[in-house]
C-alpha cells in the first residue's frame, strides 16, 4: 500500500459528502445529523502501513537493539528535531553536575510540599473572608504564606535539567 498524496483523502472525503448530501436533497436517502463528523472522524485514523523510503527494516532493527541497551541512554533534544544518544553514566554524571552548581540550585534540607499543599488549599477560603479589593499580594504578605527565602528555593534561572540539549 502506498502513501495517499498530500490532499488525497480530504478531496476524497469532501466528495463522499457531496454526493451524499445531494442524494439526500433527491429523497433516495435519509443522513444522521452528525455524517458529517463521522466521517471526517473517520478520515482522520490513519490506517494500513505505510513504507518509508528513508527507513528499511535494518534502521528499524538498529534502534530496537539500541534502545534495549541499558548503557545507551537516548534523549529527544530540546531544540530541534534530533535524537542524542550518550552513555547512561556520563548523562547521569551531567545531570548531577548540573544540580550540583550552587548558583543555580540550593539544596534544601526538607520537604515542603505537604505544607505548602495545605498553606495553598486554605487559601481560597481566607480569600473569601478577606475584602474584594486585597490582592493576592497583600494576602500572601499578610498571611505569611511563604516568605521570599521559601520563593527563592523553588526558582532557578536554569529550568532546563537535559545536558543532552547543552554544549559542554
């Protein structure tokens, strides 16, 4: 089976529902009222198998045994369209390397999410006794809800953790 051309299906599609309605203005034939989104549903599925001429079966077998290499990590890059792959004890080595620059990061001793969960469930109902005018501002600073040196350990002007992406 080969690929259907660019617009191949569309026309075929807007063509079926063409002389589908115009049989249904005749009176031969009575539509549902949602043809038309059945079909176009329909046309969208892509089905059978379509052969590429770039990738054979050889390049398919290479990424398999590839991925089912535990040393071998491979990684999407974030930029454009590639794959990286690199040795899992060296991406393992970067990561940490990353996570480890204090001037990015600052490792905090315990875990604050729970309480931060339950500061942030409360906080539409002392929203609601507050006046309308306050901003979230003033409720934050008024509430003590979390100080500036809890906001500085959870922001980081590196967010992208992948030295898959970066040039080293």
């Amino acid at each position: 089976m080969s690929k259907p051309k660019k617009h191949q299906k569309r026309v075929e599609c807007e063509v079926l529902i063409d002389n589908v309605e115009n049989l249904a203005r005749k009176g031969e034939v009575t539509v549902k009222s949602t043809f038309k989104q059945e079909i176009v549903a329909k046309a969208s599925k892509t089905r059978g198998h379509f052969n590429s001429s770039i990738i054979n079966r050889r390049h398919n077998e290479a990424v398999k045994q590839l991925s089912s290499d535990d040393t071998i990590n491979i990684r999407k890059a974030v930029k454009n369209a590639t794959y990286v792959l690199m040795n899992t004890s060296e991406y393992f080595n970067k990561i940490d390397a990353i996570l480890a620059d204090d001037s990015k990061f600052v490792k905090i001793s315990k875990v604050l999410t729970e309480s931060l969960k339950k500061k942030l469930t409360s906080l539409p109902q002392e929203a609601a006794t507050l006046a309308p005018q306050s901003s979230l501002t003033s409720l934050l600073e008024s509430t003590a809800w979390i100080t500036a040196m809890e906001m500085l350990k959870y922001t980081s002007q590196e967010t992208n953790l992948d030295p898959s992406s970066h040039k080293y």
